[in-house]
C-alpha cells in the first residue's frame, strides 16, 4: 500500500485551513488573557518577600506562556499563508510532502520531520554561538 502519502486532496487542505483558523482564533484569545494576567501581576506591588517571589515566578511564567503563544501564532500565520500559495504540506526546506500523521498532530508544521530535526539541531548550536557572542 503506497497510497498512505498520497498528495493532500483541496478537501484536506480546507479541513486542515478550518483547523488552523480555530486554532489561530484560540491563540489569539489565549493572547488576550495572558495580556490581562500581565497586567494585573505587574501593578500589584508586592506586599511582603512571599509575595514578592510568587510574583516573580507568575511573571516568569507569564512571560514564557506568553513568548510560546506567539511563537504559535506565527506558525499559524505561516501554515495559513501556504495554503494560500498552495504550498501547505510540503516541507519548506526539501520540498518533499509531509506525512500526513504528522499534519494532523500539528496542522502549522512547515517541515517534514527529517527536516526539522536537522533544524532544531542546527538551532541547538546556534544558541551555543549567541551565548559565547552575548559574553
Ligand atoms: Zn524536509
């Protein structure tokens, strides 16, 4: 059976379009309320230490939720935005069709899954670079 990674059908790409606009719309509330969360955690003054620290790890958190939902976001963007120019499902760095399973696990991938584990390799190092230069 070599049909399993046969070419995305315009139904599948508009059920997978659907997919991503939900889930942008999600994000984008997600977004907001964190926003708020922000907001609230940043003019509370801190009554005592306790607080002080609680506080602080709200913010961390806070700011990572936050940099996470953005960084989805543009993904979804991007997926959107290949479905407009009839890229979607094809691996951005070799132009070979992603499979399926992995789509449907997360619907904003740009890369197959060889691909991507080249990258996150390749961006592991990089960071490595950023730190040394930074010092
Ligand atoms: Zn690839």
């Amino acid at each position: 059976m070599e049909r399993t990674s046969k070419k995305l059908t315009r139904t599948d790409v508009q059920n997978f379009k659907l997919r991503l606009e939900a889930e942008r719309q999600e994000t984008v509330r997600l977004l907001a309320e964190l926003e708020q969360e922000r907001r609230l955690v940043t003019h509370d003054g801190p009554e005592d230490a306790g607080d002080a620290s609680v506080t602080t790890l709200a913010r961390e958190s806070l700011f990572e939720r936050t940099s996470q939902k953005n960084r989805q976001l543009s993904r979804i963007n991007i997926a959107l935005r290949r479905i407009g120019s009839g890229q979607f499902g094809v691996c951005s760095e070799c132009g070979e069709p992603i499979n399926r399973k992995r789509l449907e696990a997360m619907p904003w991938t740009t890369y197959c899954l060889q691909c991507q584990e080249e990258l996150e390799r390749a961006h592991t190092s990089q960071r490595f670079v950023g730190v040394e230069l930074q010092e």
